[in-house]
C-alpha cells in the first residue's frame, strides 16, 4: 500500500471527517478514484476506437508512416 498526500479545501475536509469514519476514509477514497479512473480510461478507449474509425485520418498517417526513419542512421554492430 502506497500513503499519498493530497490538498483538498478545507470545508470538504471538514465534511469528509464529520461523515467518514477515520476507519473507513482510505477505502472510499481508494473506490472513488478508482471510479474516477475507470471513467477516464473508458472515455480515452472511446476516443482511440473513434481515431481508429476515421477512415481520412488513417490514410493520412499511412502517408506520413514512410518518414519514420528520416533522419535516423542505420547503425549496425
């Protein structure tokens, strides 16, 4: 278990006390993060499936794929 240290206003610090048990705060925080975080990465997944869609998009980037050695030597040990 990693210990982090976080700022959050003082009024919510004060309710977050008032209602959480001290033993009971680490487990919700850890719930809503990971909540927080499953969102986050289902809305990065949409927008990767979207890109992977855009049919304009992809073409361009096939045309750009044959600079990716410009300016790298080809060394061989």
């Amino acid at each position: 278990m990693e210990q982090l240290l976080i700022s959050i206003p003082e009024n919510l610090a004060a309710r977050f006390r008032a209602l959480v048990p001290p033993r009971q705060r680490s487990k919700m925080l850890v719930r809503l993060i990971e909540k927080e975080i499953a969102e986050k990465e289902n809305e990065l997944y949409a927008c990767a499936k979207a890109v992977e869609k855009d049919e304009a998009l992809t073409k361009e980037m096939e045309d750009w794929e044959i600079t990716l050695q410009d300016g790298l030597e080809n060394e061989t040990r």
